[in-house]
C-alpha cells in the first residue's frame, strides 16, 4: 500500500480588510543622500542590495554609515575581501571613528550566520555576497548555486531576526550585478552606484524598493575623508558660462521624488564619412535617430549629412522621454548657431506627429527652476500652471514647431 505523506498545516488565511496596515519605522544611517534613496532609512529585517564598479565608493561608503549608527545601534562589518588591517587602514583615512564597529574577516557562510546569532547586530554589512560560500555545496564562491544559497540564507535570517542586512554585490562588465538575477528578487531594495570612477561625484539609484519610490537619486561627492552628501545636485549639472553658447539648453529631469536641473549638450557639424554618427551620452542612443527623424519631418530641419553628438552634463544618466523637447532644443540652436534665450528651461516628450506630450509633477520642476533662478521655460502645454509662478515665464506650446519658432532668437 503507497504511503503519502502527511500534508503541512495550512497557514492561518485572513481576510486583507482585517489586516492592521502600519507604517513601517525607519533607522537613519547619518548619511541624508542615503536615506533618501532608501526611501527615508533602513527598515528592520529589511534586505539591501548595492552594487556598483570596483572602486566606485561601495565599501567606504557602508563604513561611513555602520560608523554613524553605531553610536545608537548594535552594528556588524563583515568583509569577505579586505582584512582587519585593511578596514582599520581606511577607517583611519576617512576619519571614521570605529570604536563601536564590531567586524569580521570572513567567507564560510556557517560562520557568518553563527557570529549573527550570537552578536544580534540591529544593522550588518556583508561585503560582498560573491565571496561567500556554503560548504554543503561543492562549487566555488560565486557561483549561481553558491550566491543563490547564500544570499537565500541571509535574507531568510535577516527576516526571522529582524536584522537590516545589506550586501554588495559585485557587476558585470556591462554593469548588471553578478550571479543569478533571482538574487534582485529576493532581496527588498536594490541600489546601484553610477558615474565615472575618474570624477570625484557619485550617484546612488534605487532600481527596487519595496519600502519606497523607486528611481530615487542620492549625490555624493567623494573626498579625501569619503563619501560626502551633495545638497544642491543641479549645480554639478549646470555648465557656468560666460556667456550663451549654441548646442546647450537645461533640462528639468525628474529623478523619483527630486527635480533636478541637467544641462544637455548637442554638437551637430558635417559628415566627412557616408555614414553620419549619431552619439548620445547619458540619453537613450535609440531614441536620438527617432527625434531627429521627428526634427525633419515636422519641423523641417535635416541632419542627414551631419554628425550629431549629445551628451547630458556631468555624467548623469536620463532614462525619462521628457528629456525630448530639451534635447531637440539643443540641436537646432547647434544647427542654427544660435543660443537659445538666456534663463531657458525645457522639458516634455516628442511624439512621432510631432505633439508635446505632458511629463509627470511638471508643477514641482517649474518650481525648482523658478527657485534656481531661471526666468523662461518651455513646457507642454498640458503642464502649464492654473496659477503664476513668480519670476518664471511660462511658454507652453502642443506642437514641436511651435516650440522651436517661440525660442528662435
């Protein structure tokens, strides 16, 4: 006789109504660009992702943050890369003060989640998940089957515990994180660093959170004592000229809950090959040969025997369609060699009939230009405020057209 096995006892179900729904508290990490991209702090048995470049700021930047809570929290460093005495090196340098940082040098994972139960950290760093291994697995730390487990482990821990656990993880070299794309969605939050390793500012994006918005942008300029918040983003964005040059309009980006204010560039000079470049830096290359197509068609401007390079200031990435109208902007007053009008914002997205679509909280962009002092802006026509904004004239136009006409000079 075949003998099945019992079934589990089902989980109590519960009607959603009946649920209490509560706000979720939050832990600051003393570093207000971190918070803000966490979505206001760090949540209890939440589960954080970071990863970013080698060298980017990943490691200095946790240290800074585990060095600010542990004056109020229990907090554990946990580095399967660097040892004691490497930590300890640049805790001196940045000016950390370790005295309440407990760490460990260490990458079995038993280990690991031994000293966790004995330590009962409130906040633990584990740098990175990539060099951890489970021994009841045979394959190397890496892995697909050790990552996966690993990070399975963890986060199972860190969710029975109530420990705020945050990995690094290492990327590709197409800037994806390494290991199994499984390990993105067990996690709660996943950020990335972005910008170049050769400047000295750094941009952290959330990409998931289940604790709050995402595409969330936190700026930090990096200094010979670390990683330090920037407080007024749209100045590193913002060429200071002199006087007005052709090729250059502002844009107002939203990055999650922030408007910020990016200068985008556009340079269009004659082909010398039979095959025009089209180069795009920091915007979408794809969508650079549709707007140019848009340019010709409606507003009857060609580009086919020219070059044209654009490129969005200060190493910013603009992934939002109402960057369009800025960038067309930019590329008729090169093509024109002319400057557009001085204290010029734009923003708004280019359909192919050649419409100025609406951006979304177009009401809190003009705000900020208005608050950064720009005195003319270029929207849809859809976006155009009930009420006046001080200081700021408004232009709102339905029609790409129309707009290249009204800031023709």
């Amino acid at each position: 006789m075949r003998r099945y096995a019992t079934p589990a006892p089902a989980a109590s179900v519960q009607l959603l109504s009946e649920i209490e729904a509560r706000e979720v508290a939050r832990t600051s990490t003393g570093i207000e660009e971190f918070d803000r991209v966490l979505g206001g702090g760090l949540v209890a048995g939440g589960v954080v992702l970071i990863g970013g470049d080698p060298g980017i700021g990943k490691s200095t930047l946790l240290l800074q943050a585990l060095a600010a809570m542990s004056a109020e929290l229990r907090v554990l460093y946990v580095s399967g890369e660097e040892s004691a005495g490497q930590i300890a090196l640049r805790a001196r340098r940045l000016g950390v003060e370790g005295r309440n940082v407990h760490f460990m040098a260490e990458i079995e994972l038993g280990r690991i989640l031994a000293a966790l139960e004995a330590e009962k950290p409130q906040v633990a760093v584990i740098d990175s998940i990539q060099t951890l291994y489970w021994n009841e697995l045979t394959s190397a730390p890496g892995s697909v089957a050790q990552v996966r487990e690993c990070a399975a482990q963890l986060t199972r821990v860190a969710k029975a515990s109530g420990i705020t656990l945050v990995l690094v993880g290492h990327v590709t070299k197409e800037g994806a994180l390494a290991g199994p794309r499984v390990l993105e969605h067990m996690v709660d939050t996943v950020l990335y660093f972005e910008g170049d390793t050769h400047s000295s500012f750094r941009l952290i994006r959330a990409f998931k959170n289940r604790f709050g918005a995402v595409n969330e942008l936190g700026v930090f300029a990096m200094t010979d004592r670390g990683l330090r918040g920037v407080s007024n983003p749209s100045a590193l964005f913002l060429s200071q000229h002199d006087a007005q040059v052709p090729g250059s309009c502002v844009l107002v980006t939203q990055e999650g809950t922030r408007p910020l204010l990016v200068e985008v560039q556009a340079l269009v000079d004659t082909a010398h090959v039979p095959n025009p470049r089209r180069l795009s830096v920091g915007l979408e290359p794809q969508r650079l040969a549709m707007l140019l197509a848009v340019l010709h068609r409606h507003a009857g401007i060609a580009t086919f025997d020219q070059d044209v390079f654009v490129n969005a200031v200060g190493g910013v990435r603009i992934q939002e369609p109402a960057a369009d109208l800025a960038v067309l902007a930019a590329i008729a007053s090169s093509i024109r060699n002319r400057a557009l009008p001085r204290g010029l914002v734009a923003f708004g997205e280019v359909g192919l009939a050649g419409e100025i679509r609406p951006a979304p909280r177009g009401q809190e962009r003009l705000r900020e230009a208005a608050k950064l002092g720009f005195s003319l802006a270029l929207i849809p026509k859809a976006n155009a405020p009930k009420q006046k904004i001080e200081g700021l004239e408004i232009v709102a136009v339905d029609r790409l057209e129309q707009a290249l006409e009204r800031i023709r000079r």
